[in-house]
C-alpha cells in the first residue's frame, strides 16, 4: 500500500518539473544586431533582367553557368573533398550528443543476474564437505527528475549545436563550390591571356624578322634591331610566366576535386570560352539577404546553445530529486534444502546543495561569459557578411561598367596598332612607335580579359556571399547521411 502511494506522487513530481529557471533565449534579427546593417544596401544591386532567377533558385546556382564542366567539377569535388568530409563527421558528433543529451530526460533501466555454486568443508578434518547454490536476479531503475529545466535545456543546446553544424556543411559546400567556380574562371581567364601572349609573340619575331634584313641591308639603325629582339626575348619570357599560370590553376582545381590530372586537362581542352552565369534578382534589403547566410544560421544556433547552457547552470544550483526502484528475486539452495526471496525497494533521494566555495556560481558566470563571447561572434559574423555582400555588389557593378570600356578600348587600340604595323612595313613608320602601339594594344586585350575574368568572379562572389541559396528548412535532404567514401571502422 505504501509503494502505491508513492507511486502517486510521480504525477505531482512530473509537474514540478515543469520549471525552468535562467534567462528565456530570443532569437536576435541580424538588422538590430549591427548599426551596418542599413534598410537597404548603399551598393548598387545588379540590373537584372525580368527572366533572371531569384536568390531563392541559388540552392545549386553551379548548375546555372553556360558550361556544364562548373557542374561537373563542383560534383566531383564534393564528393571527394576532405573539408565537407570534416563537415559530416561534425554533424554525426553533434548528433550523437543530441542523443546522449536527450536521453538524461528518460528513466533508465538495467537488469542484473548472478549464479554462484560454492563448496565448504565442516570441521577441521574436512571429512564432510556442503554444495551450496545461490542465484540472484533484480531490476533496477533511476529516474532524476528535470525540477528546474536543466537537463531539457542541455538537450536544446546539444540539438542547437546539430542546426549549427548543418549550417557549417552547408557554408563548406557553398564556399567550395565558389572555389572551383573561380579557379576554373581564372584558368580559362588564363588561357585567353595566353593564347593573346603567343599571337603577340608571333608578331613580334614577324617584326624582328623584317628589322634584322632592314638592318642588314642599310636601311634602319642596329639600334632598332636591338629594340625590336629585347621586345621579343621580353614576350617570350611574359608567356612562359603566363603558362606556369594556367599550370598553377589545373593544380588547383586537380587539389579541389581529386580528379585525375590527364582526365581533367582532356575535359578543359574541350571547351575554352569563359563560362557566363545566370543573372539573379538580388533583394535590396540586407536583413532578407543576411538570412540566407549559413554562416550566421550557424552562429545563431552557437549563441541558442549558449543561452540555453546558461538554464543549465543555474539549474544546477537547486535541489534536484531522483526516483530509485528495485526489483528482486534470489534463491538459496544448501545440503538438500532450498529458500526463496522476493525484494523491492523504491524511494526519491534529495540532493540538496548547500556550501561549494562558489562553484556553481562561477559556472554561471562562465556560462554568461560564453554566450556574451557567442553574442559577440554573431554580431562579427553579421558585420563580416554584410559586408562581403556590399563589397560583392560595388565589384560587380564596377566590372560590368567596364565591360564595354574595355572591349571598346581593345578594339580601337587594335585599329591604331595595326595602323602603325602597316606604316612600318611600307618603310614609312619607325620601329620605336610600332613597339609603343603594340605595348598599348597589349595592354588593354589584357584589361579586357581580366574585366571579363573580374565580372564572371564578381557573381561568384556574390553567389557566396548570399549564402549560395541556404534555407533552414531545407538543409536537412541536402546533406548526405555520412561521406561517399568513409572507410569503415567497424571492428566486430
């Protein structure tokens, strides 16, 4: 009868723990986190066209490049990138502390079985010895009520962490993906700039050629002959540079994505134009922006966690009560006779603090101090994306402006070079205004490559800077289970 009544206090016990002691956490808006988060970006935001997609369509915006390659690469180095491996493995650490975290809400259960046979001998002889056989079998089981929230506000922190590592997988990918994107942009960047390097050459030795049988025959100062073979050796050596370049960036894209370097210089000789992305409607208010950032998603999900360790700490500072139960039956079996229990026990036991030198106050405080450092490192990661974002929007509104200025000035500069070339060869146009037109039509195939290379890079940037289409609702069927290519550690 007494164990029924105490059984009936559970109910009332259960309620009790209802309470949650400590701070309640809120959710921070990253506009009222930073007086540089403005209603709307100083920068200019793109003039895209009414077909352009919106920043929402970003969940693979690789995908929206003219060249399939960018896709491919970015495939392939996902799947082979040890950095989103590291990632997965985070997740899986977050998630089995979730786990282990909310399982301190249950009670816990556990069984126990022993035999034991054991033989005595009587007297001092040892003449007549006794078999004795115990078997023993009891169900134990603890429950520490939650009084004060503690234990349900870890396992928040320990789930807030889970969110925070999604949120880091997916600004790995974005920031790999934006990686490939950009070294293939240069390559290609860097093809161009050397396959103008080797025609500029071409026409320089053309040059030396018809210099060195004018200075033979008379007809131009040796000086002239000197100027034209440095011009020449100097457009050698810029193109052997440019080479090692475009070698530096297969490197690199071979080191992102683990493919095969013959294989993936087959693939890029298949295709040399600069890919050109797909124009996106940017949002022209930054805290719309902003929450599509992973990055601040995850330090967000840090600072919940910090707040709610915070609960935690001071719920370690009261009482807290814990249910013991016992179950039991036992056997007794000595010189042909046998005895039998039954036992049971069950009662609450009370921890009640009252002197640690100030322990488990510091610990508040520690916790405090996490989450002012948590708080802190949101408002760095809100500032820092705000203004990745703007810096991205002023490039590419500068670089997209200077397109047509560049290719216009490549292609005047290129009637005034060839108009000098001309001259020259007709005997009437000195070699030293030849050298300055071709270093000026040089010049600017250069500016016009590079603003072409800045402008595709500019809206890679801003991709990234976005957030590459993250959504908090959708990260979960984004990310894989566990990497491609775990190896297994399973030693059973």
């Amino acid at each position: 009868m007494r164990l029924y009544k105490m059984l009936g206090s559970v109910p009332l016990l259960s309620v009790i723990a209802g309470c949650v002691v400590g701070p309640t956490y809120q959710v921070p808006a990253p506009a009222t986190s930073s007086q540089a988060v403005l209603s709307q970006f100083q920068a200019t935001p793109p003039q895209s066209p009414a077909a352009a997609g919106a920043t929402s369509d970003l969940t693979r915006w690789w995908s929206q490049f003219d060249d399939p390659l960018v896709s491919e690469l970015v495939a392939t180095g996902e799947a082979n990138n040890p950095s989103l491996a590291q990632a997965l493995a985070r997740i899986a650490q977050a998630r089995a502390s979730a786990v282990s975290s909310g399982s301190t809400l249950y009670p816990s259960l556990a069984a126990n079985a022993s035999s034991m046979r054991s033989r005595s001998l009587s007297g001092g002889t040892g003449d007549t010895a006794f078999i004795s056989t115990s078997n023993s079998a009891t169900f134990d089981a603890s429950w520490e009520l939650d009084l004060f929230g503690g234990k349900r506000k870890a396992a928040d922190a320990a789930n807030a962490r889970v969110s925070a590592r999604n949120a880091d997988w997916y600004g790995a990918r974005v920031s790999l993906a934006a990686e490939v994107g950009s070294t293939l942009v240069n390559y290609r960047a860097c093809v161009a700039t050397t396959e103008m390097l080797a025609q500029d050459l071409k026409s320089r030795e053309q040059t030396g050629q018809l210099t060195a049988l004018k200075v033979k025959a008379g007809f131009t100062a040796p000086a002239d002959g000197a100027l034209i073979n440095g011009s020449t050796a100097d457009a050698r050596q810029k193109l052997i540079v440019q080479r090692a370049e475009c070698d530096l960036d297969i490197k690199a894209l071979v080191a992102l994505t683990d493919m095969p370097e013959p294989v993936l210089r087959t693939k890029l000789a298949l295709n040399q134009h600069l890919p050109q992305p797909r124009d996106i409607a940017v949002d022209s208010v930054p805290a719309q922006a902003l929450s599509q950032r992973p990055d601040i998603a995850a330090a967000e999900r840090e600072l919940a966690a910090a707040g709610a360790e915070i609960n935690v700490a001071q719920a370690n500072r009261y009482p807290s009560i814990s249910l013991l139960g016992s179950i039991g039956v036992g056997g007794l079996r000595f010189d042909g006779h046998s005895a039998h229990t039954n036992t049971w026990s069950f009662g609450p036991t009370l921890n009640l603090p009252l002197f640690d030198a100030g322990r488990r106050k510091a610990e508040v405080d520690l916790a405090q101090a996490r989450y002012d450092e948590a708080y802190a490192g949101y408002q760095l990661q809100v500032r820092t994306a705000a203004r990745e974002i703007e810096e991205a929007l002023v490039r590419l509104d500068a670089a997209a402006r200077r397109e047509n200025d560049a290719a216009l000035a490549a292609q005047e500069y290129e009637r005034y070079y060839h108009a000098n070339d001309d001259k020259f060869k007709a005997g009437s146009g000195s070699l030293f205004e030849l050298e300055d037109a071709r270093r000026t039509f040089l010049a600017a195939q250069q500016t016009q490559i590079s603003v072409q290379r800045e402008h595709v890079t500019a809206w890679i940037a801003l991709y990234k800077a976005l957030g590459g289409g993250w959504r908090n609702d959708k990260e979960q069927a984004a990310i894989p289970a566990q990497p491609a290519t775990a190896p297994n550690t399973d030693r059973s």
